[in-house]
C-alpha cells in the first residue's frame, strides 16, 4: 500500500506546475491533500483534472475562500467518509477528512499555523488541545490509523535546519515540540517517516524568502503518522524534490499493509463535500 500526502497551497495552482501529472504515475492507494485552496464548484469546471480518472475524490472545502481545505483521492471506494475533527472553528476552516476502509482509517489532517499573529497561535493551541484527546480515542479504538498531512510542528532539532534561530517561532515552540513528544511518547502514535529514514536534512517545507529552497533551509513539518498498531509496518519513504508543486515537498511511504478490496475503481467515482 502507498500513500502520499501533498500540501499543495493551492490545488489549482499545483495543477499548473505538474502535480497531477507527476500523481498520476505513483501508483498511490490514497493521496491526501492539504490547502486546496479552492471550493468544490469550481473544481468540477475541470473534473478531469480535479477528479482524476481511478479515484473516488472527496474534498471537505473551508467556508472562507481560497483558504485551508483538505481532500482524499482513494483508489478503493470507503465505506465511510467523515467529514470535520468535530469542533465547529476548525471544521468550518476545512482541516480534517477521513476514509473508513474496514478497520483502516486514512486522514487528510491539515493543523492551523500561528506565523501570522498571536490569534493565529493560540487558535492554533485550541485545536492541538481538541485534536489530542481524538487521538487517545483512536488509540482506544481498535482500529488502525494513518493521519497524514501539514502538522505545522517540526518536532526535533534534526528536523529544521535552523534550530537555535526558530526556538520562539511558531511551528518550533517547545509547547508545539512537547506536544508532539506526548502523542509519540506517552499515547504511543508513531512518526512514519523516522520508522525508515534517520538522517538529517530530510525536510518537507521551505519558505518562500531568500534563497530557503536552494540552500535547502527548511522545516519537516508533514507527517504520517501512525497508530501504535501500525508500528514496522512502513517499508520505504521518499520525499520528492525533482519538482516544485508548492511550498511543500510530497511524502511518501509504502507499507506492508493492504487496503480490504471493496471495489477498486477503474474511472472517477464522483467527490463528496462537507
């Protein structure tokens, strides 16, 4: 099974420079994506682009647009798709999409950043404070859990190039980097990527400014993580580089895992919004 989680800040113009085209030929059993930026009536202008010919396509769109929204491109049709994290302030921003295939659920997460403003950051912490507790249940659950997407935390020192610099931004706060030590520590979740790869330098997100990509300065931010159950199931994980869709690189991780086969698709099977 290989999933791939794409932050594409801006579906439309990820579209532009190649990404659908570069999906295309991964193979991915599901592709979750974050920022789509977009609302699903004018997606459907161009449904075979955005409704790509293989997939069941769900987007869950913000109410503000042009801003946040998540989606699900899914080669096996769910037998469940859930809309929202249940907070009406973050689902109303279009931040989290799961897909129920028997006993594996897959999550389009994308968390608040608080680069903006201190608004931004504390409604960041309100959502990291519902979000945690969901995930105890999902521990508790039985079921099996990949929760992919732009976490907006890089979690250790190997994990942003410029460490002593970002120790009181947003995105390295060490109550964002301690929150993370709890999901991976004491409730068990586990970091997908670090279960294969350990070196330095493996990141996922460079700013804009200055010469970030080219000198490659920038931040490990998206993740797929996993329940405790799924722990040595990741066999391979790349980040790819050889082209730019955004801000963000696509991860992408093979596991030892297959999704039950309830009806794998052979041409697009619509899309569902929240």
């Amino acid at each position: 099974m290989r999933i791939i989680s794409a932050n594409t800040n801006g579906i439309r113009s990820a579209a532009k420079k190649g990404f659908f085209e570069w999906m295309k030929q991964q193979q991915a059993d599901v592709v979750c994506i974050q920022e789509t930026k977009a609302q699903i009536h004018q997606l459907q202008e161009n449904p075979a682009l955005f409704f790509p010919e293989g997939y069941h396509c769900y987007y869950h769109d913000a109410i503000k647009k042009g801003y946040s929204g998540v989606a699900l491109y899914c080669r096996t049709q769910p037998d469940d798709v859930i809309m929202g994290m249940g907070d009406a302030e973050f689902d109303a921003e279009g931040r989290y999409i799961e897909a129920r295939f028997g006993k594996l659920s897959v999550i389009s997460l994308y968390l608040p950043s608080g680069s903006s403003s201190e608004e931004r950051q504390q409604a960041k912490y309100r959502c990291m404070d519902h979000f945690l507790p969901l995930m105890e249940q999902m521990k508790a659950s039985g079921r099996d859990y990949i929760i992919c997407g732009d976490w907006n935390i890089a979690h250790q020192n190997i994990d942003i190039k410029n460490w002593k610099g970002n120790l009181k931004n947003s995105g390295f706060l060490p109550e964002e980097r301690a929150w993370l030590d709890k999901l991976f520590g004491e409730v068990g979740f586990v970091d997908g990527f670090r279960e294969v790869n350990q070196e330095a330098e493996q990141y996922t997100w460079w700013s804009n400014r200055g010469q970030a990509w080219a000198k490659n300065v920038g931040w490990r931010i998206d993740y797929q993580i996993l329940s405790p159950s799924l722990q040595g199931k990741v066999s391979a994980a790349a980040i790819y580089k050889d082209e730019r869709f955004s801000d963000h690189a696509p991860l992408s991780l093979d596991y030892a895992y297959e999704i039950p086969c309830q009806s794998v698709v052979a041409a697009n099977a619509g899309s569902v919004t929240g």
